[in-house]
C-alpha cells in the first residue's frame, strides 16, 4: 500500500491527529480550509500560535504552478534585506 507524505508526515498520521501535526524540521500540517463567499479563509488557531499571527498583521501571498505559500511581511521583508546587503559588499 502507497502511503502519502507531505514533508515526511503521512497521511494517515494526519488522519489520526488532525488537529496538528509536527515532525521534524519544524514542518507542520494545520488542518484544511475552506474559502468563504468572499474569497477569506481563516487561518487556524494553532497557526496562528505558531507563527504568531496577530489580527492587523500584513501577510504576503506568494506562488508558483505548485501552490501558495503566506508568509509575514517582515520575514519577507528581512530576507530582501538581506539579498541587497550581499549585493552591496
């Protein structure tokens, strides 16, 4: 039988803590989403914990033909900064 991973995280583990899952690297599952009538999500509590989302913060929407990824902007923000830092030396 073919199991499904996603950063190393099976399927049926998920399945049998749906709540959150972690593995090793820091890599975490939260659980699915739904869109609403106005294109929202709600981003789940145990994220936003984690990544310590408050309401008011700026998130940046970024992806590629694989998927999307959110990020917040001063993560964004100080990986440029580090990019034009190298480029300035």
């Amino acid at each position: 039988m073919k199991m499904l991973y996603l950063w190393e995280i099976s399927y049926n583990s998920y399945n049998n803590n749906p709540k959150i899952m972690q593995e090793n690297d820091g890599k975490y599952i939260f659980g699915v989403v739904k869109v609403g009538d106005k294109g929202q999500i709600v981003i789940p509590r145990d994220a936003r914990k984690v990544y310590d989302i408050k309401p008011g913060d700026a998130l940046l929407l970024l992806g590629d033909q694989k998927g999307m990824v959110l990020l917040k902007t001063e993560i964004f923000q100080g990986a440029v900064e580090q990019v034009m830092e190298g480029l300035t030396k």
